[in-house]
C-alpha cells in the first residue's frame, strides 16, 4: 500500500513539472514524501531511504553509514534532492 502512495505522490508531481525539472534518485521512489515547490527539487524521507537500504540486507550501521557518504553527500548540481531527516 505505502509503495502504491509514493507512486502516486511521484506521480503527481511529474503531471504539474514534468520530468525534465526533475532529479530522481534511483531505486528510492518509495522514500518520496514531497517537492520543494520553489525549487521543485524532490525530498526524500531519511527513515524510509534507511529502510530500503536496509532491504537490500545492510545492517541499520551500514544503511546509514552508507547514505552518509554515498546518497547525502553527493552534490549532483541544484537539483540536488532533498533529504527530510525525519527519525
């Protein structure tokens, strides 16, 4: 049910910006909770990006270890995606 509401929310929000505008992070649809609607840069929720790492057999140390150095840190130009720390 909750992967068919992020769907939804994703969208959502690609039907009024349009892809183009867009930065997705691959593989964390899920953890999708929104749009910075000046920026129109996507925010994604710490927690839920933490519990698909983890899905994917990492230990709660290594899925935020990992999204420290490999996901938060990563500056991929203003579209940056946001990341809502939410735990």
């Amino acid at each position: 049910m909750m992967e068919n509401k992020n769907s939804e929310i994703l969208n959502s929000i690609l039907s009024v910006y349009g892809e183009e505008d867009i930065l997705i992070a691959d593989g964390f649809n899920k953890a999708i909770i929104g749009i910075d609607q000046n920026t129109t840069r996507l925010i994604y929720s710490y927690t839920k990006i933490i519990q698909i790492l983890m899905e994917d057999d990492m230990t709660r140390e290594e899925a935020i270890e990992y999204f420290h150095f490999n996901i938060q840190s990563a500056w991929i130009g203003e579209k940056t995606p946001i990341y809502c720390m939410d735990d």
